[in-house]
C-alpha cells in the first residue's frame, strides 16, 4: 500500500501559530510631587519659642527683680520698662541672634513668640537709647552687685555634683581686656588703640571655671587696664559665692604689675601673671641649667624656674619660664612676626647670621603660688578660657560691636551682652548641659535652644507651646522638663 502526503497548503498569518493572550496590565501613574504653594501667615507661630527658657529662668533666679531691687530707678514716672527688664529684654534679643539696637523693633513684630518671653513688652530701639543715656555710673555698680547676687543664687541651685567639682577647685579670676573696634568720629568715649584702631574696650573679670562673668569695666582703646585692676579685683572677688578655696588672679602681660600682684593679696588672692620679655628676663633665662629643664605637661615643651624677682614685689614671688624649640621653617624673616619677639635676641643674632643653633620660644610666669613648676605652667595654659568666653560674649551675645553714639548707652548695650552670656552658662549649667568638657557656644545654644519654631495656642487659660518632635526630644524639650523638675524641686 503506497501513502500518499497530503500537502497542506501555506497560508500568509499567524492562524497557525497557538498563542496565549494575556490582559493587559494598567500602567501606573507615576506619582507627582506635591505642589508646594505659599498659604496664609499663621500668627500662633513664632521663630522664637526657646526664649520662654530664658523667661522661666528669669522667674527662677529673679534676674529682673533682683536687678531692679539693686537699683535706683532711671526715670521719674513707673509707667514703662524698669532697668532690670530694659537689661533683660536687650539680652533676649542677643540671645535671639539680635546684632543691632534696631533688632528690638524687628524682634516685637513676633506677636506670638512676646508671650512667651521674660519681657514681652520689648521696648522700641529709641526708647533703649533714651534709657541708657541715663546708664550713669552709680547704675553700673548697681547692676555688677545684682550680677554678684544673681551668681550666687545660680551656684546654690547647681546640680550637687557640678557645685562640688567646682567647690573643689581653687576659682580662678581672668582678667583680659578685649578691643571692640567701631567707626564713626563722634562715637562718645572710645579712642585710637595700638593698632590704630578706633575701639572701645570692655574689660571683664572671669570665673574661669564657671565661666561666669564677676564684674567688669568699661574703657576706651587707650586706657591702661593696670590701674582698672585693683579696683576690678576686689569687686571680682567679693562676687564669687561663699565657702569657695583661696581665689587666683591671673592676667596676661597687659596686668605686669606689682600694684596688681598686692592688690589680688590684698583682697585674699594669690596671683599669677604673664611677663613682658625684658633685658633682665633673658638675663635671668640664660643662667638656667641646661639640667634644670623639665618636660611640659601635655605639650612638646620645656619648663624651669629662673632668678628673675623685680623689686617691689610680694615676698615669696618666683618666675616660671616655658621655652619651645622652633625649627628654620618655624621663624619668619619678617621682622614684624610676632613669634620673633619671644626668642632670645642672641640666638636670633646667630640664627640670622646662619649658624646652627637651638633656636627656642620662650614665655615667663611670675606668680607666688607654690606648686610644682609644671602644674603651675600647665594650669596658666588654661587662660585661654577666658579667651572662649570673650569669644562667645562676641559671636555669642553682640559684643563685637558698640550701637550707639553715646558712652552710656554703649555701657548698657556692655552690660546686657555680660548678662546674657551668664543667662546662656546659667541655663546649660541648672538643666545639666553644662558638661566637663564645657559647654556650648552661644551661637550653638541659639540654634538647639532658643530659636525653636514653635505653634503657641491657647487652652483653659494656659499657653501651649507645639514644637517639632525633634526639638521635642531634643535638647530643648530636655531643658524645658528640666527647668520644670528644678521649680517643683524649690518650690514650697
């Protein structure tokens, strides 16, 4: 039997392809970001809601009142601002990032954030200069015996472990003046400095280690601050609070003097000071052993006593000299260097000449403490503290500048910059951000603290403050439990 194939005939198509259909998926729409639009001001908000810390620390130390209670009122009539809160109302503003007096007006624009502040009734910029041209001299003693009483009352409601780490310690005074350059020929009270510059120039006394301001003074680019210390000295140490250990005077080379030196004795004070590089100091140097050379403390230095004691000065009085050595890259050819000045001019003769010698950087101490050379080294190295605090009364508080024309209202504007660098170390220290290793900076304090955005609203007769939940369990959520557990604490 023979098959026969069939042809199958072809055919143009897919008839005879077998496929599945699968239903079609819909597309998805691609998500649009949300249009972002500017909607209606909402009066509750304030950029501000951190100056409230500020207002319930006023409440607590009576910063206001106490200042007020000190002094003699400034104008005749009640009605208005009393000096305290003038002063108190100005440091908020710092604290708040104000530069200018002109930062009163812009500030009292913040309708919710007044509420909340220790002064919400923030005076004009012109009724500050009115005021404070009033800021006479007999106010500014009144206003540093209010600052003795206000730290006082601070260091009673420290944290018992911070109270007794710096009861512990001998307090240290610092004095360092600072130039705050300004510009304008018929500014009242300032003068050309060294540099030929036109400055004011707030001389501070400084707890070191509390870093709280004891008292100060206010001077011109020219004036002397040696004869300033005595003076400053003794008002510096009635203002530390009672059962501390024996004080220390310690000042750069600006205070080499021996009225200085027996004044710090005279008021229960030991003192140690920076010396100015004299001939008779290299002489004194050069007669140092090379054995008499001890290693530094902490830093690639050497540390002697030398025979240098100038006449007049207390018994007991020693100079402690530091030198560093240098290498040729480390000397500059210019004669104004400042690092010039502190090598021995004969080895800076040979150095020049191009012989091979040690070249060394040398500083000098004189002080009646009794320590070991080296602790007493290292422990003045810790003057750059006051340096910080300067700093941060500068950057921190306006103090970097002087607003006004006229003499008192620049001692006004001094003063509140004091306070508020003690209100900023008063609040890290009372709600424990006050740490060993030191504390923020003004400006840090500002942006963690005090400039918090927050939405204020009204319930049941009580202002409520809603922040963001990181500022709410941040750092400015902790401060503002931790002001609310100290009134409770002291509280009868």
């Amino acid at each position: 039997m023979v098959f026969t194939k069939t042809p199958i005939p072809k055919a143009k198509g897919t008839r005879l392809v077998t496929r599945i259909a699968q239903p079609k998926k819909p597309k998805k729409r691609q998500k649009r970001a949300p249009r972002v639009v500017l909607g209606a001001p909402d009066g509750r908000v304030t950029p501000r809601a951190g100056l409230h810390l500020v207002a319930k620390l006023n409440e607590l130390l009576g910063i206001s009142r106490t200042i007020d209670a000190a002094s003699a009122p400034i104008k005749s009539r009640r009605r208005g601002l009393s000096l305290g809160k003038v002063l108190v109302s100005l440091a908020e503003t710092m604290l708040g990032g104000g530069d200018f007096l002109v930062d009163l007006d812009y500030q009292r624009k913040d309708t919710a954030g007044l509420r909340l502040r220790a002064v919400p009734e923030v005076p004009a910029s012109t009724t500050v200069i009115g005021l404070g041209k009033r800021f006479s001299a007999g106010a500014r003693q009144s206003v540093e015996q209010a600052n003795a009483a206000l730290v006082a009352k601070a260091f009673a409601l420290l944290p018992e472990a911070r109270r007794d780490e710096l009861a512990s310690r001998r307090p240290t005074i610092d004095l360092d003046p600072t130039d705050v350059e300004v510009y304008g020929a018929k500014k009242q009270g300032c003068a050309y400095n060294y540099a030929g510059q036109r400055t004011y120039r707030p001389h501070p006394a400084v707890w070191a280690e509390a870093g709280w301001a004891l008292a100060a003074e206010l001077g011109s680019g020219r004036s002397d601050p040696r004869p300033q210390a005595p003076g400053l000295i003794a008002r510096a140490v009635a203002a530390l609070p009672g059962g501390l250990p024996r004080p220390i005077v310690r000042g750069d080379s600006g205070f080499f003097s021996k009225d200085v030196a027996w004044a710090a004795l005279a008021n229960g004070a030991d003192f140690a000071m920076a010396v100015k590089r004299t001939d008779p100091v290299w002489r004194s140097v050069r007669k140092v052993p090379e054995a008499g050379w001890r290693k530094a403390i902490g830093m690639e230095a050497e540390v002697a006593e030398c025979g240098y004691v100038p006449a007049g000065w207390p018994p007991g009085t020693r100079t402690i000299c530091r030198r560093v050595k240098l290498g040729p890259e480390d000397v500059s050819r210019d004669a104004r260097s400042r690092r010039r000045r502190t090598i021995d001019p004969r080895q800076l003769a040979l150095f020049e000449a191009g012989e091979v010698v040690p070249v060394y950087a040398y500083s000098f101490i004189i002080t009646n403490l009794t320590w070991d050379t080296c602790e007493i080294e290292a422990w003045f190295r810790e003057r750059a503290l006051v340096e910080e605090t300067i700093k941060d009364s500068k950057y921190g508080a306006s103090l970097r500048h002087m607003p006004s024309g006229y003499e008192a209202v620049n001692a006004l504007w001094t003063w509140s910059a004091l306070i508020a660098m003690n209100i900023s170390s008063w609040l890290q220290a009372l709600t424990r951000h006050d740490k060993r290793g030191g504390r923020a900076h003004g400006k840090r304090l500002r942006r963690e603290l005090v400039c918090v955005a927050a939405r204020v609203t009204r319930h049941a007769g009580r202002l409520i403050v809603h922040p963001s939940p990181e500022d709410a369990n941040g750092a400015f959520g902790s401060a503002w439990r931790a002001l609310d557990t100290l009134f409770a604490t002291i509280s009868p």
